[in-house]
C-alpha cells in the first residue's frame, strides 16, 4: 500500500504568477470558505473543502491565507506550488511559497543576548538572558523530555513548537539569539555500555532542532549568531556555577551568551593560584591515583563486557588527566621548543595545554569526586578565596587523630597530612 501511495498517489502544480498563483490546482474562497480547484482536463474540476486547523498564532497558514485575500483585492498574485498525496487512503495537499524575509535582522544583540545550551541528561534547553554588560538577567529551562518515545514525524512536530517558544522569547525580550555551532554530534555506538544515555541521544535531533531555531529567527527578523563551542561548557561549570548557584547545563548557556556578546574569559586568579601550587598538585595526582586504582578493582570483578568498556575509558581518561598534571612543572624540553622565541620553557608549560583543561583536571576529580558533578557548591571557597585548605579539613590522615597537630604544619606553610589520607568517615560512600 506504501508502495502505491509513494508511486502513484502524488500530484504536483508548480506556481505560476501570472495564473492567479496557480494554474491546475488553485485555491478560491466560496462563501469565505477555503476550497482546492483541482484541474481533471477539458475545462473540468474538481473543488474540494479544506481542513486546516491552526495550531498558534504565528501559523504560516494564516499569513498564507492573508496574502492570499490581499491578492483578490489588488490582483497582484503570487506563486505557490502545490503537492497532493495519498497517505493511508487520506488526501492531503501541501502547499509552499516563497516568504518575503527581512534581508537585516530587526532585533540584534545591541539590547543583549539569550544563550541557548541543549543537554541530553537531563534532557532539556537551558535560556539565559545575558546583558549587554556581560551580566546574568534571567534563566529559563525547557523540557524535552515529550520528544522521548515519539515517531521522527512527531519529533519534527514538537520540536517546531519548541522552536516558536524559544523565538517568541527572544522577541518578547528583544534580544538575539546565541547557539553553538556544532558539525558532527556523536550519539554512541551499540555495545558501549550507555544503553540508556544511547537511546536518549538517537531520538535527540540537535541539529534540526537548531536549524528550525535559525529558519524562524529569520523569519521573525531575530539575529542569530553562532560561536564556538570550545571550553564553554568547562568555562560555565568551573567558574559561573559556583558564583551564581547555577547547576552547569544554564552556567554553560551563560557562557555562551557571554561569548556570543565579544567577552573573554579568563581564569580566576584563584584557580590560578592553585594549579601553580605545587602541594595542591601532590594532592590532586594522588587523588586521581586513587580514584584509578578503585576503578581498576572494579573492572577486575566485573563480568559484564559491555559494562568494562565505560570503566576501560575512564582508566585511559585518569592516565592522561595524571600524565598532565604531572608535565605541568616537568624540566625543559630537549628536542621541541615551546614558544614562539626558540627558547625552552622552564616550571609550567602554558603553552603547551589549555588552560582551561588544566583548571577542569586539577578540580572536578580531586574535589567533586567526578569529571563533572551536578554539585558544583564546593568550588566556591576555591573561585571566591582560594582556601584550598578547606578541601583538606574534610579528609584525616590515618595514622593522626583527627585535626590534630595539622594546624602547627599550616602555619609553617607545610601539610605533611596530604602525604596519606582518606575519608573521614567509615566508608567513602557514606554523606
């Protein structure tokens, strides 16, 4: 039947100017009621009644039908093509015509900007309205979680309506629009022990969603600019999560909408401060040392060899994160120059990583425990004060009692207490 459908229930009528808009299948209004003049040949038709409901306010059908009623009065017409297809034994017609759209966006970022970051978990848009100082306004978050279980026709559905929704808010705001420019979106391969993360990602359609996000901002005279997606994420958790008590999906949004309006952004000085500290460093490679020999033994134990993928991963992700850490004070290369000037680079290497890498590694492990938690609260103490110390006081050497004689050795700027430590309670699961 399918095959039938596609091969001969189809009828197309390219627009014509000069026929009032189309020759064989034409749109009249009898009794001010919408009907299709279909042509059969020999001066015959058939007029069918048509159906359309409209679902919004900025229903393309109603300014279609508009445009149409102003062209009656003046007689100056308009092409439109129209295509009639069999679907399960219903009739349908899908009609198309070309939009006049604003050649200059109308509402550009001189008023601010809306930063827009989509997440799959938990899968949502988080909105940001930025200032155009650079400064937070407001947050907004939109679920997607309607798109889940859904056909790819119903996906497309919602996802314009989402489109609309987020487009409506720029203009009520009268701001531009700020996304990332992404080419290719991994959505993971079958057997790499994200079953549930996989199957979210595959019905996650990113990319079209941004495109019907770009189609109508054009339409509606909104400016969109797309930047870079480089960092913004480590950017927005790291360092305006814990400023502003955003959880790291919207701080990231921020940081795009920041990035979008011309700011860069640099490291804090605290965190500076701290990847150049030589004892911080001990501590946080020795908590990645422990955190890989505890994943170690559970991928020992483990049977299940879709669920020793992940672990595998995240051992070759420590070994590099351990490797980096430890190049940062390494002595001068021999072979390779580093900089610009031919000369060898003594202490830390700037220029041979990130920066911005380097802050993520020596943090997100050694104090949150994971690359990056929901909880980002106990990076506060670090961007505000930079008391790493703070960190410390929640774990107790094994052979000390606890705080005993710690406060003697921070005076003299010595921590003998980081050489072995653990949790400080019974078990590093227990809160």
């Amino acid at each position: 039947q399918k095959w039938e459908e596609r091969k001969k229930g189809c009828l197309y009528s390219r627009g014509d100017k000069s026929k009032k808009g189309n020759l064989n299948t034409r749109i009249e209004f009898e009794k001010e009621k919408p009907t299709l003049r279909i042509n059969t040949g020999n001066r015959r038709w058939i007029k069918t009644n048509i159906k359309r409901a409209v679902n919004r306010e900025n229903d393309k059908w109603i300014q279609f039908i508009s445009k149409l009623l102003q062209a009656q009065k003046t007689g100056e017409y308009f092409p439109y093509s129209v295509e009639i297809r069999l679907i399960n034994n219903q009739i349908y017609a899908f009609i198309s015509f070309e939009e006049i759209l604003p050649k200059e966006p109308v509402i550009t970022k001189e008023e601010g900007i809306i930063g827009i970051d989509i997440n799959a978990s938990p899968f949502h848009i988080a909105l940001v309205s930025v200032k155009t100082d650079g400064n937070l306004q407001a947050v907004n978050k939109i679920s997607l979680h309607k798109l889940i279980g859904k056909t790819k026709d119903q996906r497309g559905y919602l996802s314009w309506q989402i489109a609309h929704k987020i487009v409506e808010t720029a203009i009520i705001q009268n701001k531009a629009i700020a996304i990332e420019k992404l080419e290719n979106l991994p959505k993971g391969k079958k057997g790499d022990g994200n079953k549930k993360l996989r199957k979210r990602l595959q019905q996650w359609i990113y990319k079209g969603l941004l495109d019907k996000i770009k189609a109508i901002a054009k339409r509606e005279g909104v400016q969109i600019i797309e930047i870079n997606p480089a960092y913004t994420s480590i950017i927005g958790a790291l360092k305006y999560a814990p400023q502003y008590s955003l959880d790291k999906d919207t701080a990231g949004a921020f940081a795009i909408g920041r990035k979008a309006l011309g700011f860069k952004e640099e490291i804090p000085k605290n965190y500076e401060k701290l990847i150049t500290d030589k004892e911080y460093q001990k501590f946080a490679i020795e908590k990645l040392t422990k955190e890989k020999q505890k994943t170690q033994e559970i991928l020992r134990t483990e049977n299940n060899q879709y669920k020793k993928k992940p672990l595998k991963r995240k051992i070759n992700d420590l070994n590099r994160q351990i490797k980096l850490l430890k190049s940062l004070y390494s002595e001068p290369q021999t072979q390779q120059s580093v900089n610009q000037w031919k000369e060898q680079m003594r202490g830390w290497q700037y220029a041979s990583y990130k920066l911005w890498q380097v802050v993520k590694v020596a943090l997100t492990t050694p104090v949150l425990g994971k690359s990056l938690n929901r909880d980002l609260s106990p990076l506060k103490p670090l961007l505000v004060e930079g008391d790493w110390d703070r960190i410390v006081r929640r774990l107790v050497p094994v052979s000390w009692d606890r705080g005993y004689g710690v406060d003697k050795y921070r005076q003299l700027g010595r921590y003998p207490h980081l050489n072995k430590a653990e949790y400080k309670y019974p078990s590093p699961k227990c809160s």
